[in-house]
C-alpha cells in the first residue's frame, strides 16, 4: 500500500494569516485617522471655501520652488519647532505632504506638528502624486499642469471609485 502525503506550501501573502475582521476594520480605521490621499485633498480644496485644515508643504525652499500645491503654506520640517505657533491656529487640522512615496519629511513634519498639540494628517502621494494626477500646482515661475498619469488618474473615470 502506498501513501501519498501532500504538503500544502504557504505563500508569502498569507504566510501570516489576515487579521480578524474586527480587528481589521479598526486597524483601517485607525490609518485613516492619519492619512488621506492626493485626491480627497483636491477635492476638498476645488469645493471652495474654507476646507477646514491648512495644508503644509513640508520640504526645503528648493524643492517648494519647483513646485507645490496652490494654497500650501510653506513650513520645512526642520522649522516646525520655531515656527509653528506663528504659522498655524492649533484649533485648524494641518494636513503634511513632501515629495512623494519615497520621502518621509510629511511624516516627519507631521510627528513634530502633534508632539506640539496640532491634530494632522499625512497626505499619502505628496507632491509627486500631486503633480501625476494631474493637478495644478504652482513654481517659482508660475503655474503649471501636467498631462494625468494614467496609472495614477484613469482618463475616463472622474475618480478612482476609492
């Protein structure tokens, strides 16, 4: 008689098993108590009038040269600890952006804003993700636009259905 043993092989996704349902939905939750993303700023910004937070720029005078959201105040992270009592109204959510994915100077800017009492936000995209979904932005010359990404911005979607 001859037995055959199968071995089921984990792959690296469920290696470690989900979370519980609940668990999860309180994790999510919690992400985006400090997060929200390039497109939920624009439109909050578009809808006029006030959008009830101020929204930082948080990286060197260069690069907010080159290029920054209209309407962003201009606050490096390295000033945060002088400056932001002047710039600011602790009872406003600030909302932080740098660069983009691979910078964590809005993290950064952000830690430094709620060590000092503001309640903030890190907009997940920054200004790469500004500028590749197509948003205007403003520089040291101007304004400017750049042709969406459609990896980023579906042409022919008014969102991303997130």
């Amino acid at each position: 008689m001859t037995t055959t043993s199968t071995t089921t092989a984990v792959n690296p996704v469920l290696r470690v098993a989900p979370a519980a349902p609940a668990d999860a939905a309180a994790h999510f939750r919690a992400a985006l108590a400090f997060h929200t993303d390039v497109s939920d700023v624009a439109a909050a910004l578009a809808a006029g009038g006030d959008p009830g937070f101020v929204l930082v720029d948080s990286r060197s005078t260069e690069a907010w040269e080159q290029g920054h959201v209209p309407g962003a105040l201009h606050l490096p992270t390295a000033l945060v600890p002088e400056q932001a009592a002047l710039l600011l109204d602790p009872s406003v959510p600030v909302v932080t952006y740098c660069w983009g994915p691979g910078c964590n100077g809005a993290a950064r800017a952000a830690l430094a804003l709620a060590e000092r009492g503001y309640r903030v936000k890190e907009m997940l995209g920054g200004f790469e993700y500004w500028v590749r979904e197509g948003l205007a932005f403003e520089t040291w010359q101007g304004g400017a636009r750049r042709d969406p990404d459609p990896l980023t911005a579906p042409v022919d979607a008014a969102d991303c259905g997130c």
